[in-house]
C-alpha cells in the first residue's frame, strides 16, 4: 500500500466586518478572516495538505486567487474539487490533524459541528478528522488579534483501479 502524507499551512487577515467562515461554517465573530474566497482558512490547508500528499502542487496553482471564478467561493467547493482530484489519481483519505491558531473567538464550541461538516464534504468518517486549536499567547499578529493561521497533516493511501473484468 502507498502511503504518503502531506502538510499545508494557510493565513489570513482579520478584518471587522467581514464573516468568519472557518472549517465550513460560519462562526459569529467581530471580525473575519479576508482573502479573495470566502478565507476558510482552515479548509486551505487542509486542501494544501491532500493536494501535497499527492503532489499535485499547491491550492493556488488549482485555484488562482487572480481568477474572478473563484471570488468569494464557498472554500467547501475548493475542497470537494481537490478530494475528487484525489480519487481520479487513486488516492483515498486516511486522516487529517489540523491546528487553528487565533486569539478568539473560542474554537472549541464550534469543533464537533466543523468536523460533521467537512467529513461531509470529504467523505470520510467524523473520527478521521483532528482539529484542536490554540493562541498565540498575545504575540505577534495573531496575538494583536489582525491575522489567523492553520495548519494541517493528511494522510493519504493509494487504492489500485478495479479492473474491468468484462
């Protein structure tokens, strides 16, 4: 069995204002996570990390953020296109471990519904999705409140075309 892992990592700016849509769904919030998407920056990564895993290079060369197709697209549309990718290339998903790292708001609450939701998109089981999520202990941007980062493992296994026995 081919088994490859894959890592992807994904910021963006905090604007007030904007909705927080982070690990496909949208989080009440101040401020929200600004980019040429809807800026799931948890979903990013989590693309970046499956699209690695099969080296088939990066969120940005699949999805430009210069084309107009793709401004202010549902991330969770990005990501179903990248698992079907995926499966034309042979590879199922076997787990994904992802950090979010933000001063607020809370991301605990908001865990279990993230996963039922990208487990949904991804179609795997709840319990191959890891997400935890920590500060950055008021340093830097992330601590100043102004930016979000995630961060994402996949691990992926390569399955062998059936052969048409007919």
């Amino acid at each position: 069995m081919n088994i490859r892992i894959g890592f992807g990592f994904d910021v963006h700016q905090l604007k007030e204002g904007v909705d927080f849509w982070i690990g496909g769904i949208k989080v009440e919030h101040s401020k929200g996570a600004f980019g040429h998407s809807d800026a799931d920056v948890l979903i990013h990564a989590i693309c970046d990390a499956l699209l690695g895993a099969a080296n088939l290079r990066d969120i940005g060369y699949h999805f430009s953020d210069k084309d107009p197709q793709y401004k202010g697209i549902d991330s969770k549309k990005l990501l179903a296109q990248v698992v079907k990718l995926l499966r034309e290339n042979h590879y199922e998903i076997g787990n994904i471990d992802s950090t979010l790292v933000l001063e607020m708001p809370k991301i605990n609450p908001h865990v279990d519904k993230m996963k039922q939701v990208l487990a949904e998109v991804m179609k795997v089981r709840v319990e191959d999705i890891s997400i935890k999520a920590t500060t950055n202990e008021k340093m830097g941007f992330i601590g100043r409140e102004e930016g979000v980062v995630a961060q994402a493992v996949a691990l992926i296994y390569r399955v062998e075309p059936k052969m048409d026995l007919e």
